[in-house]
C-alpha cells in the first residue's frame, strides 16, 4: 500500500500474537530508574483527542489517569 495508506494499517506481530496489551493514546512523563541507570518503571497519562472552538486538535492529559507502568 502507498503513502499515505500505509499507517492507516493495524499490524500484528509476534509479539502482539504471544500476547502483548496494546496501549492506544498514551503519554510517557518519566522515565524511573535504580542507581545503577537501568530502566525499573515509567509514569504514563492517558490522552484525550480535543477539538477546540478555532484551534487545531491537539491531545490532552486525562485528569486523574497518570500512575505507574512496570
């Protein structure tokens, strides 16, 4: 398929397949390590897709939805 078809695809892959949770409209806010620099958590936010009266679409955070993913 040709630009810009293409992304409009949802792809499956292997490790979609071996049972992978797929995260739609998400934000990462931080980035959570140990002392030694390896990656432990993050914090994320679930989006929202706004349309404002006169200014572009833009995503907003959800209030209340931000925590920690391991």
């Amino acid at each position: 398929m040709p630009w810009p078809s293409y992304p409009m695809l949802l792809k499956t892959t292997t490790s979609h397949e071996e049972g992978c949770d797929r995260k739609w409209a998400v934000a990462t806010n931080e980035f959570i390590g140990d002392e030694n620099g390896n990656l432990k958590a993050i914090k994320i936010v679930d989006l929202e897709w706004k349309i404002a009266d006169g200014r572009p679409a833009s995503f907003v955070e959800v209030a209340g939805s931000k925590r920690k993913f391991l």
